[in-house]
C-alpha cells in the first residue's frame, strides 16, 4: 500500500480555524444577546422563538459532534486497549461535560488539530 502524504499545514488553514471557532462564538454570543433583548422589552414570542431555534440548532449539532467522538473513540480503542476504567470513565464524562456546555465543536477543532499551536509558532 501507498502512504498518505502528510498536507502541510499553513497559514491559510490557520486563518481558517481561527476565523470558524471565532465565527462560532460570536454566532452564539449574538444570539443570547437578541434572546435577551427580546425578553427585556417584554417581547416574549420573539424571545421564546429565538431560544428555541438557537437551542434546537445547538443541540443538533452537539449531538452530532458527539456521535463523531463515540465513533471515534471506539475506532481507536479497537486498535489499541489502553487504560482503566477509570480513564475511560473520565474520557467520557468529560466529553459529556464539554458538549452540554455547548463547546463539543470548539473542543473538536482544537483536539482534532493536535500541535495546532506548535505549527503556527514554526510557520
């Protein structure tokens, strides 16, 4: 079998990381500050309406990036046993954590780009 050539890392793809994970904050920030105007003005329709697709929209896809961390991580224990079961008790906890705390898809940009921050002090 052929190898995979390993893509080299510049300073587009950062650019790109960093404009998404910012995009998505401001995104969700933006949208808690409408949800609260609308309630402050007494506007309720409005405010329920816009929880509501934010929270369906966030759930939905906090869900699905958490399926990809099942897929993933039972990928990867399938090669290689390792660790207790404590380990794994506290893998899973805390991606649970991470992903009701609605940062599952921050938290997988920066695990999937393992030396992230190592490749753009070398660039």
């Amino acid at each position: 079998m052929e190898k995979l050539k390993t893509r080299r890392f510049t300073h587009l793809d950062a650019g790109f990381i960093v404009k998404g994970v910012v995009t998505y904050i401001f995104d969700v920030v933006t949208d808690i500050i409408a949800c609260i105007r609308y309630f402050t003005v007494c506007d309720i329709l409005w405010g329920v309406m816009t929880l509501v697709f934010v929270l369906m929209a966030s759930v939905t896809v906090q869900a699905a990036s958490f399926r990809w961390f099942v897929d993933d991580y039972t990928h990867k224990n399938k090669r290689k046993q390792t660790g207790g079961i404590c380990k794994k008790l506290f893998n899973w906890s805390a991606w649970i954590v991470v992903h009701v705390l609605q940062l599952g898809t921050i938290n997988r940009q920066v695990h999937n780009q393992k030396g992230f921050f190592l490749r753009l002090s070398y660039m």
